[in-house]
C-alpha cells in the first residue's frame, strides 16, 4: 500500500488505515516505523505549526495503542473461551 500524495492529510489519513487494518500487534514495529517517517516528514516542513505536528503524531500513537490493545484483549478473550469451552 502506497501513500498516492505526500500531503500531510493524505499521509495521516493513509496510516490511519493501515492501523485500522493491523490484524496482529507483530505489525506495531513497522506501523511505528511509518509514524517516525512521517514525523519526519512534518518536521521537515516549516509552514507547520509544532503544535500541530505534535498533535498528528500523537493521535497515530493513541490509535495504534488502542489498536494493539484491542488485539491483546481479544486474544485474552479468545484464550479464556478455549480455557472454559475446551
């Protein structure tokens, strides 16, 4: 999958979906990864406010920890099913 335009909303946007995609918290590094590329990539634009580059970048980071909770939670789930049905 191929960020198509390097705006920033586009970029965020485009993250955003590979989080929401992530099926495994294996997937944390390399989504973690694209999140340090694209602060680079606001730190490399003056016409961003700071405050606002801090801001994208900390919402992608809520998003792919609530993320890979919700996985963590639902193996629990899963395990503790088996655990009482198997």
């Amino acid at each position: 999958m191929e960020a198509v335009n390097k705006h920033y909303g586009d970029v965020n946007t485009w993250i955003e979906k590979i989080i929401d995609s992530c099926d495994s918290p294996k997937q944390e590094q390399t989504i973690q990864n694209l999140i340090n590329q694209f602060e680079k990539m606001l730190d490399n634009d003056s016409k961003l406010d700071s405050y606002f580059r801090r801001t994208l970048i900390r919402n992608l980071e809520i998003r792919i920890n609530n993320k890979i909770d919700e996985l963590f939670y639902k193996k629990i789930k899963e395990q503790e099913k088996e655990e009482n049905y198997g």
